[in-house]
C-alpha cells in the first residue's frame, strides 16, 4: 500500500449501502491519483428522533467487497462509540442551514458538518468528495470549509440516476414497487420546471403546477423551490448560480432531489 501521509488522500465519506452514486464518488477519488479512503458510518447525529437511523440499511460485507473491487485503499468503520464517546462538541454552519433540509430536519446539519469535520481530521485528507444529490450538503461543506478554513480541496459529483431519472439513493430500498413506480415523477418535474424556467416562464407558476402535478401523482411535497446557491434561500429569478430543489414523502419514505439551473462543473 502506498503511504497515505505523504502523497495526501481522496476521502469519500459515506453511510454505506452502497449503490452506482457512491461507486462513482470512488471512481471519481481514485482519478485524483490519490490513496482512496473511504469512510462508511452511519451517524446517528445527522438523524432526527422519529428518523429511520435503526432501520437505515446496513451492509458492511457487500460495501467491503465493492470496495475492494472499486480500488478503495483504506475503509474506516468506526464505531458510534469510538466517534462519539462523550457528549460532543458540534459545528453549526450559519445561513445556508436555515431552509430546506435545515429546517425540516432540525439538527441534522449540525451532525453532518460535525461529523464531516471529525473525519477530516482524522482521515487528513487533501480532496474530499460529495454527491450533488445532496445538494445542500454540498453547500453546507462546502461553506463551513471556507468559514473554518479548513485545508482540503472538495469536488462535488452529478447525480447517478437510475435508467428512469430516479436519482440513486439508499433510502430508496424502502420503496414498495408501487412507489417505485412512481419515484421518477419528482426528477421529470425538476426538469420539466427547469426548461419552463428557461423559457421564462414565471417561476410563481411553474413552482405550483409542480407541486400539483407530485401531490396529483400520490406524493405529499415538503418543499419544490427555486434556491440560490450561495445563501440556499428562496429566489425567483432563475439565474445562473441557481438550483431547483425539491423533496416530497411517498408512503413512508422521504425523497429529495434537484436539478442546477446551468450545468457548471464542480457547482456549488
Ligand atoms: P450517503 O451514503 O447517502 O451519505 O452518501 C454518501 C455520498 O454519496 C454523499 O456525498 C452523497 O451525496 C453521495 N451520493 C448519494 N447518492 C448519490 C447519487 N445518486 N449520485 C451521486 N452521489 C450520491
């Protein structure tokens, strides 16, 4: 194994059960040239009280084996324990946690950048690598880097989307066949809403026929906005540094997904 202290890392941090979105995260970290480290943990700070954290799935031999195969150099496991021993410090990331996920799922930003800062520290890599599925994770990250100086370079990765635009997910295991069925309704909105967007249409409009059209289509819509992706707040000018984002409930599970007005490399 090469040396991970002298050549610097590319870390992938997961929570496991691996599917095509994480296997291109390590396929996109072992492009830097760099040992690949991935962590799979899943965090039991990032998740709500009547959250799935339990029943979240969980696979460490077949994540292992993927790995292995994917050309992961070093998998870091830890234990709840180990990584929270006592009761823990915690990062809040200001502004961009208002809204959206922030403030539907209290204190999960907190135990995401948290546990993002721990893995850095720990692991010390030079680039670190997330999906732009989570979108505003991505801003999080990338926002409390740069507030808290943090020496690492991030690269953000497009979305992997199964065959029928649903975008690859853990959660979506959860699905009945039925609500599969039905999933992909959320991204052909997006993109729906997206060129009507850019064919100016009024964004008021567009914003509420696709909420119609997901609560028409069996879903219970928690949010479908358009954001601006420096402060992740509401805007209605579809710009260039915009994004739509949406999440809506189907059965038991919660889907989020999103679309960047223009396509830009390594966005936000
Ligand atoms: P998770 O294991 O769900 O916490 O995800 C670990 C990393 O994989 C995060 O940076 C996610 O944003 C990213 N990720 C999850 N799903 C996808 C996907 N469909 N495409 C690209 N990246 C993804």
């Amino acid at each position: 194994m090469r040396s991970l202290g002298t050549l610097g890392s590319a870390l992938v941090p997961t929570m496991g059960a691996f599917h095509k979105g994480h296997l291109e995260l390590i396929r996109a970290a072992r492009a830097t040239g760099r040992p690949v480290v991935v962590s799979i943990f899943v965090n039991p700070t990032q998740f709500g009280p009547h959250e799935d954290y339990s029943r979240y799935p969980r696979d460490l031999d077949r994540d292992a084996e993927l790995a292995e195969q994917a050309g992961v150099e070093v998998i870091f496991h830890p234990e709840a324990r180990e990584m929270y021993p006592r009761p823990s410090s915690s990062i809040h990331v200001a502004e961009v946690t208002e809204h959206f996920e922030g403030s539907l799922r209290p204190g999960h930003f907190d135990g995401v950048s948290t546990v993002v800062c721990k893995l850095f520290q720990i692991v010390r890599p030079d680039v670190a690598l997330f999906g732009l599925k989570d979108l505003q994770q991505c801003v999080v990250i990338r926002r409390m880097v740069d507030d808290l100086n943090i020496p690492v370079e991030l690269r953000f990765q497009p979305t992997v989307r199964e065959a029928d635009g649903l975008a690859m997910s853990s959660r979506n295991a959860y699905l009945s066949s039925e609500e599969r069925a039905a999933a992909p309704l959320i991204y052909r909105l997006l993109t729906d809403s997206r060129t009507r967007l850019l064919d100016s249409e009024e964004p008021d409009r567009v914003l509420k026929s696709a909420w119609n059209r997901l609560t028409e289509g069996g879903f219970e819509p928690q949010y479908f906005e358009l954001v601006d992706l420096e402060s992740f707040t509401p805007v209605r000018r579809a710009g260039d540094s915009t994004a739509l984002v949406a999440a809506a409930r189907i059965g038991k599970t919660r889907l989020i997904d999103n679309v960047l007005l223009f396509d830009r490399p390594n966005m936000p």
